[in-house]
C-alpha cells in the first residue's frame, strides 16, 4: 500500500469509498464546498491511501480561523475518516493521520486539529495520535410540551449574512477562544452549504439586531418527528430578548406548517445564555458529544481549557 496526496480528480474514487464505507452517498457539490472552497484555505488537506490502483483508505482535515486571546491562528477540523471494508485493522487510518499533521504543520503553518469525534474514533485519537480531551458537549433541548408558554411574534428572516451578523456574534463572545465568523465565513457556512437548508431568523422589533440561525431536521428520537437546531447565537444575554428569540423560532416553524417535537443547541454552561435558557425550560440531555484537540505548537496548548470556549453547533461538521 502506497500513501499519497489528494490530486485533482480524486474525488471521484473518493465518493466511491465514502459509499462502500457508510453505505450513503456524498455529493460532489458536498465535496467541492467543504474542500475546495473552504473561505480559511482553498486548498484541499486530504492524504490517501492506496493499494495500486485501488483507494483504501482517506483522511481529511478542514482550515478552520481560531480566534485565540487577541489572536487569529490557522487550524483545522478533524473531518472524513474512511477505510475499505476490506482493509480493516491495518493501522491505515494512524498512518494517513500523523503524515497528515506533520504535512499541514509544516506547509501550511496550521496549528492544531480539533473537532468532535465519534465513539467509533474517539480513543483511537486519544491512545495512537496524541489527541487530548477538551470535554464532553451536552446538548440543551426545549421539549414540545412547554412551546405554549410562547406567543407568537413578529419576524424577519435573512438570506446572507452582513458584517452585522458577523458583529453581533463576537459581542456575545465572552470566552478567549472562539471560530472566526466573518460574513465571508458564515455565508460559505450556511447560505453556500449545498445540502442542508439553514434559515436566519431575526427579531422584527428589536431595537438592536438580534437573530439565530437554524435548520430543521429529522429527530434522532422519534421516527417520523422532526426537531430544530439552533447553530448561531446571535442575541443578547436578555431575559426578555431571549423569550422572544425563542417564540420568533416557534412563530417562524407555525406559519410553515412545521410541527416538531424539540428545539435542540449547544451552548457552554459558562455562558451567561446557558442559565437563561435553562430558566426557559431548556434541559441538559444528550446527545454527548466528545471534544479533543492535538496541538502542533504551544500556541494552542490552550484548546485544552473548555471554560475558554465559545462553541455552537455550527462549528461541528454535523450539523
């Protein structure tokens, strides 16, 4: 077996893999926005594994722009782990990813790699690749049974997003380390993604911006049920403005037809809005989410500290 970069035209043993791997396919236009038009670096980090002509196995990273302290660093997003079927068991996966860590550090000054592994990658990370535990991401739900405590508001929703968006999210930050959101970032995230529909919904009398982004989707509960993700934040720690965010989502989903069964986020227990939610009847449940990082130089020792971070859904790859 032969270890090698990804070259233009790759792709299409690529999403041949991605189908023998996970039974599901991956679009082209999926590959092409995540790879090739990451906004932090056109250029797609991927190391592949063949035997001859025969593609085995695949890792990919994502750039990702870290706000750290006063600082903006490059690094990037742990992201598609794929082998063959038929070549399991083989270290493949260990080989792609250290060739792939030294490579990125050393040719494209990425810092670190981060994300939210699996259980299926979770202690391989941690016991062959040096990763490091940041923490488990509970999730916070509000459950269909109190939605009728919220009365129906007025609304706007948005189709890109502005420097104020982008404005509105870093006054909110309040830890040291955070994604770098600029509109170019958030209209790639959300407004490009090719697969997923996501909606901006704002607060139509406020006397300040005030907004979230969401997507519908179906529950991992209850089958048939569909739920709704919050994946930005971009409103203040107000009792008030919160209760209104909350019941725009609500009034947004009503005049859609759209009945479901939890409005699902995540948002850091040390962020004044946690507690805020949970007063709106917000629980801790799961899904559990693991969170780890591997630095590539002192400068991003500091992942390690979750108290530090201001982390959304959006962030993850998943949602």
């Amino acid at each position: 077996m032969e270890l090698k970069k990804y070259k233009p035209s790759d792709e299409l043993e690529i999403l041949e893999l991605f189908s023998l791997a996970f039974g599901k396919s991956m679009t082209k236009e999926f590959w092409e926005w995540r790879y090739l038009n990451n906004p932090a670096l056109k250029e797609p980090l991927i190391n592949l594994m063949w035997d001859k002509d025969k593609l085995v196995g695949h890792y990919a990273v994502s750039p990702v722009i870290l706000n750290i302290k006063d600082e903006k660093l490059l690094t990037s997003l742990s992201m598609t782990t794929m082998t063959h079927p038929e070549y399991g068991g083989k270290g493949i996966f260990t080989d792609l990813a250290e060739n792939l860590y030294q490579d990125i550090y050393k040719n494209n000054d990425i810092q670190a790699v981060w994300g939210f592994p699996n259980l299926n990658s979770h202690y391989g990370l941690i016991k062959r690749l040096k990763w490091n535990d940041v923490s488990l991401v509970h999730s916070l739900r509000l459950f269909s049974e109190v939605f009728n405590k919220y009365d129906k508001v007025n609304y706007r929703t948005a189709y890109d997003f502005s420097a104020q968006h982008a404005a509105k999210i870093k006054e909110n930050n309040k830890g040291e380390i955070s994604v770098h959101k600029d509109a170019n970032y958030l209209n790639w995230r959300y407004r490009d993604h090719p697969d997923n529909e996501y909606n901006i919904i704002e607060l139509a009398d406020a006397d300040h911006l005030e907004f979230v982004v969401i997507k519908i989707i179906d529950s991992f509960d209850s089958a048939g049920a569909k739920e709704v993700d919050i994946l930005e934040h971009g409103y203040d720690a107000n009792p008030e403005v919160i209760n209104e965010v909350i019941s725009a989502v609500l009034s947004f989903l009503s005049d859609k037809g759209e009945t479901v069964i939890s409005i699902n986020t995540w948002m850091p227990i040390f962020d004044p809005r946690h507690k805020l939610l949970e007063r709106n009847k917000f629980k801790p449940e799961k899904p559990l989410t693991f969170m780890g990082y591997r630095a590539f130089s002192e400068k991003c020792e500091v992942l390690k500290y979750f108290n530090s971070w201001d982390l959304t859904m959006g962030d993850s790859d998943v949602f």
